[in-house]
C-alpha cells in the first residue's frame, strides 16, 4: 500500500506493490510469498485484480456486487465478484471493445460495441447475438423507457436499435459531420451528443426532435491558452435535471446549466489532454474529471481543487464505486489501480477492513512516496560519471534534474569517494567533541563559520538600535534557530573567493553602505525635528542625495568591472599553468610508459583523447571569413569559375590530349601594400644617389682592367 497525501487529503493506493508473473507455478509463487517481505506486505484487494496488457474501460453493476472489466491482449471481459474478492468469469472476444453497458442490475444482461462495428449482446451464459452498424462507432447510451441504443460516431448521423422489436430505427440527422460522445439525463432523458466542432446537441427523445445546441469549443478557449485547432467534445456527464459537464480535448471542463448558454465555470487541467471522463460526486459536491496524465477532483461551486491522483500509467478510464470513496482507473498498464479515498466516503461494505487499516496507518507513518529516490541534477551526474544513464530507466527526469534509486546513487558515491564515510565518520567525532568542551565561564566570540557576515550583522545591529529602529532581518538571523546551522556548519561557509561572491559583492555593499546612510539620515532627521531651523537643513538635501545615489552607481559599475577583468586574468593564469602542467606530465608519462599506466590507475585520470580534425582551407586573412562564407554556400561549378575569372586557377589542354592546371596565388593588401613601400623606398634612394660619371681614372693606378701590372717597358 502506497499513502499520499495531496492538499492534506490522505489518499492509499490499494493495488502498490509488486505482482507476480503469470507464468510462475503456485509452488514458485507461494515460495517468494515467504521470503519476499514486499509481497507479503502488499494488499491484494481483489484477486487477479488485472488485465494481460491493457484495460480499456471499468463499469460497476448497479447492485453494486461485480465490477467488470473489458482490455486485451486478447479482447476480453472478466467480471469480479466483490462479495468473493475474486475473479467470477473471464470471456473472450473477437476485438477490441470501444465501450460497454450494463443492462440489468448484474452482469446477465451486456452490450458491447467493438472497434470493427459489431455490436455484441451477452446474457447471463455467454454469448447472445451479434449485428453491426453501418459507420464505426464511438460510444453508445441506452435509453430505458423505450428499451433504444442510441449509438454515435464516424458520421452525422445517431444510430438507434430498438432491442424490445429487434430493428433499427430511422437515425437522427445532427448538423456535425462526426460525433464523439453521448450521455442521457436519468431525470428527463434528454439525450445530448457531443460533436467533433465542439458543440452539444440535445435532442428529445419522445419526438426525435433537436431542442437545442451548446457551443462549447468558443467557451473553452480561456485567456492564455494557445489553440491551434478547433476543440472537440471528448466527455459529456448529466448531474440531476439541469447540470450538464463538458470535458474537451484541449483539457478543460465546462459545467452548464442547460437554461443558459455559457458555463457556470470553466476548470482548465493544464495539461493540454482530452478529457477521457466525467463524474460527480453528491455527497461532496465535487467534481471528478480525469485525462490521460491526471485525475483531479474540485469543488463543483468555485473549481477549488479538493485533491488530485496521478497514477504512474496513463488512463483510459475512471470508474467511482457508488456512495463510497473508492475509485478503480483502467490505465496503460496490466494492473488496474484501487484508490481509497477516506474524505469522500467511507469504505465499500465488502471491504470495511480499509477503515480500521487506514487508522492504523495514520497512527504509525509511512515513508513517503520519494524516500527510495534521491533528486540529482546534471552537474551531480557529470561528477558521478552517470551522464551516460540519461534517457535510461535508472534515470526518471523530473524539473531540473533526475530522479534515481538511492541504492544505486549510495554504490555510485562510495565508489567515486571511498573515503567519504571515514572523512563524514571524523566530522561528527569532532563536532562530539567540541559540543563536550563546555567552559564555565563562557565569552561571547565570533562564530567559526562565516565570521565576516556575523560582524556585518553585529554592526548592522548596533547601527539600528542606534536609530531606535529594532532590525528584525539581521538581529534575529544569530539569535534565530532556522539559522544556526549557517554559522555552525562548514558547508554554509560563503567562498569570498568564487566568482559569484566577488560579481555580487559590490553590489550588495553598496546596498547595504545605502542602508546605513539612510540610518544615520533617519538620525539626523530625529536631530532636526528637535531643533528650530529644520527647514534650511532640508532644503539642500536632496540634490546632495541625488549626487551621491549617481556617484555610488558609478563607483559600484567600476568595480564590477574591475572584478570581470580580474577574474579573466586569473582563469587565463590558471589556464596557462594547468596546460603548463597537463604538458609536463604527458611529456614525463610518454618517457615512462610504465610510470604513465601506474599514474593513471592511480589517480583514476582517463588517457588522453585523439581526435581527428576534417581537412580545411589554407588559410588566408582574418579579413576574409565573409568572403570563405560565402564561397561555402555556392556550388562546386560556380566556384571554378570564380577561380578562373580571378586569375588564380588557369586550365589549359596539353597536346597530348592531358589536363594541365596552372594556380597563380595571388598576394594580399598587406602584402602588396609592403611591396610598394619597398619600391618606393628603392627609387627614393636611387634618386637621391651621386653619379660618378665625371670621374676619370688614371691609366697607371693599380686598378682592375687595362690599366693593371707595371706600365709599358
């Protein structure tokens, strides 16, 4: 059994607990009955209380003694006898059951409506008679006083069989093109269909005449709800002669009076699923819808919520046994859940065990729902390791974070930190330890965690009694027990160092520097109000408080912006070393390879990942990105010829019938920008360079040419 409390409304899952496979003999079965404590523990309301695979709808017999059942795989109906708490029959049947009724006041009387449009009879024996509709069908209602099944679906109009006579009736002709649902008023038996615009269809059954229409897919769109079709009648209940509830498939609830036009109230399940049923619950005065995700209950007057279920399956259906407070859902799952619900009834008259259990229960506690779970976020699975769980069943995603079983989370932890036992084992001696050392005569000093934040307050404190303002935000948090453990307990101490503190500390100096200006100004005033020229003094104020408010924002904005710069050269800094260091112990590990083995198993560090870079462009210039951003978008023809209008790419025929490519590379604007320069310094040289032409050199010189060795003999 599984207790939840919702809005402090106890609700016992009654079918919690683990079931055993059908494919075990009794021999195996009545062996883990011994030894499995869970099985034992678990509350089998009624026996074999489930389906092979799906159970599609529930409906109770009117005498209140069966409960059947219709879900596959196979098609099949099984009827449970409440005064056994077990299993009567069990059918099967050729298809799958769209909805079934109950004719008499116990089982001997069944109609079923399949998904192939057969419509089965069943009587107390078995199988009856069969016949088929001529549009598939979606629900059916039966309409006792002149014995008509009124059957609604995949076409405009109503199908009516007349089981007294054993023939179909001329159908009503409805303006929707399809028809979803239908339901008769057991006071007046008015008739009302549900269509696929979104409207209500009443029609009377006496005269085979509409008296009116409800268009309740323009009532259902409420402010804040984005509709991208059109909404469709999914459910449709009658409670008493006058009200009337309309479920839609966007997920909200519209409650009618049938005088009037527009809903009483309007309740939107938030979830964006169709409503799949309807009940109302007199005693209470509550309403009981249901989606595939969530049931809710709430107060029929003002749509208050009383209380909500959400199963751990999806639902197909929700049946509420009469003047009690339990209720069965046929989910997507082979068992079929047992809710008991103690404020809204007492507990059926074959089980009143539940009410003298469930005092019990609330005498001695359960754990509750999440105690076998532990919540961890992503950066929590990136240090555990477990990153590669995500999308698993281990991992079951919840808001920000994951939900995993606190065994598996305890085996992960112990083996990423052996030692956390032994260093969490040393924390407590200590602390033991200290909490003995009591002195006699006891001094009032800083305490050991956060000593910079308790002065602060300390201070702050003094400031404001000073101003005969009692600070009830700052004395109170060191006198207060909710806030002892942030000055006793090391994981509360503040990190001056991180980077959040030192973004934020700035600003929240300034706050409070502001704060205690303001203090001393209060004090100032009480000062003035005493003395006769008030009024002089409190003209100049406030261009001086607007003065220092702008210089004050202009200091704080230098600061956080000195503290971004500073923070910046430091993570660059730390960067540096660690490559510095990453680069001396790979190059120490690739001298020593059986050091490298012995260093990474002790150190649990992974080796170092190759990765293969794809082959790029050579590159070019900064200046270029747009240019290569472009290039990459056109085609590999358009490109050629770009090349070849550039001039760098020249494709010749040779004349041995060959390809001959010529790439001319040509130079950037920085290059030939140097280039020029060069030129230009080398004819401003030459320019400015003395000839020599009007030199003349003697004959007899010791030179190069004719004019060398000794003269003439």
């Amino acid at each position: 059994m599984q207790v939840s409390s919702v809005n402090n409304i106890k609700i016992y899952n009654l079918s919690h607990g683990k079931s055993l496979p059908e494919w075990l003999s009794d021999r195996k079965k009545r062996a883990l009955q011994k030894k499995d404590v869970d099985i034992q523990r678990r509350i089998e309301l009624i026996q074999d209380f489930e389906m092979p695979t799906v159970c599609t709808s529930l409906k109770v017999s009117r005498d209140g003694q069966y409960i059947l059942a219709a879900g596959t795989y196979k098609p099949r109906i099984r009827c449970y006898d409440t005064y056994q708490l077990s299993l009567k029959f069990e059918r099967c049947l050729d298809s799958d059951v769209v909805a079934f009724e109950i004719l008499s006041d116990d089982y001997s009387k069944l109609v079923f409506l399949h998904i192939d449009r057969y419509v089965e009879f069943h009587s107390q024996h078995g199988h009856y008679y069969k016949t088929r509709i001529p549009k598939f069908g979606r629900d059916f209602s039966y309409h006792y006083p002149s014995c008509d099944l009124y059957f609604v679906g995949a076409s405009s109009e109503i199908i009516r069989l007349n089981l007294e006579q054993g023939r179909f009736l001329n159908s009503l002709q409805t303006d929707a093109m399809e028809n979803n649902v239908c339901d008769i008023n057991p006071v007046h038996h008015l008739f009302a269909a549900g269509t696929l615009e979104g409207k209500v269809e009443c029609w009377d059954p006496r005269v085979r005449s509409r008296v009116g229409i409800l268009d309740c897919a323009l009532s259902s769109v409420t402010e804040g709800n984005e509709v991208e079709s059109l909404p469709s009648v999914s459910a449709l209940k009658f409670n008493g002669s006058l009200g009337v509830a309309v479920g839609m498939t966007t997920g909200q609830v519209l409650l009618y009076d049938l005088r009037s036009s527009r809903p009483l109230l309007v309740k939107d399940h938030y979830y964006g699923l169709p409503i799949r049923s309807l009940h109302f619950h007199k005693q209470m005065d509550l309403v009981i819808s249901a989606d595939s995700k969530i049931i809710k209950m709430w107060h029929r007057d003002n749509g208050k919520v009383f209380s909500s279920i959400e199963p751990p399956a999806n639902i197909n259906d929700v049946c509420i046994y009469p003047e009690s407070g339990m209720l069965f859902t046929a989910n997507e799952d082979p068992k079929m859940n047992t809710f008991y619900i103690p404020a809204l009834g007492p507990a059926p008259r074959w089980c009143s065990f539940l009410d003298n259990l469930t005092e019990e229960l609330e005498e001695n506690p359960e754990s509750t729902v999440y105690d076998d779970y532990k919540f961890v976020t992503r950066k929590d699975l990136d240090n555990l390791g477990l990153t590669h769980l995500i999308g698993s069943p281990l991992l079951r995603a919840y808001m920000h974070g994951f939900f995993m079983d606190i065994r598996l989370y305890h085996k992960v932890k112990t083996m990423a930190n052996p030692f956390a036992y032994e260093e969490y084992r040393k924390d407590k001696i200590r602390q033991k330890i200290e909490e003995s050392r009591v002195q006699r005569v006891q001094l009032k000093n800083l305490p050991k965690v956060n000593k910079e934040l308790a002065m602060k307050l300390m201070e702050e404190g003094k400031e404001s009694r000073k101003a005969k303002k009692k600070a009830k935000g700052t004395t109170s948090i060191l006198t207060d027990d909710r806030f002892k453990m942030m000055f006793e307990n090391p994981d509360y101490q503040v990190d001056e160092q991180s980077e959040e503190f030192r973004l934020l500390n700035p600003i929240v100096s300034k706050v409070g520097q502001r704060r205690r200006e303001k203090l001393q100004q209060l004090v100032e005033q009480e000062a003035n109000e005493k003395s006769d020229d008030e009024e002089e003094e409190l003209e100049g104020r406030p261009s001086s408080e607007e003065e220092e408010s702008s210089d004050d924002d202009k200091s704080w904005v230098e600061e956080v912006r000195e503290q971004r710069r500073l923070l910046r050269v430091e993570q660059r800094e730390r960067q540096f070393k660690e490559r510095k260091e990453q680069d001396r112990n790979t190059s120490l590990q690739s001298s020593d390879p059986v050091r490298k083995s012995q260093q990474c198993q002790a150190q649990g560090q992974s080796q170092p990942r190759f990765y293969q870079i794809k082959a790029g462009e050579e590159f070019r210039s900064f200046g270029d990105v747009a240019r290569k951003q472009k290039m990459q978008k056109t085609s590999l023809a358009e490109r050629l010829k770009l090349e070849e209008s550039s001039g760098m790419l020249n494709v010749a025929d040779t004349a041995v019938g060959s390809k001959q490519l010529t790439f001319t590379l040509k130079k950037t604007e920085k290059q030939q920008s140097q280039q020029r320069a060069e030129w230009e310094h080398h004819e401003e040289r030459r320019k400015i360079r003395r000839a020599a032409g009007h030199l003349h050199t003697r004959g007899r010189g010791r030179g190069r040419g004719r004019g060398r060795g000794r003269g003439r003999f």
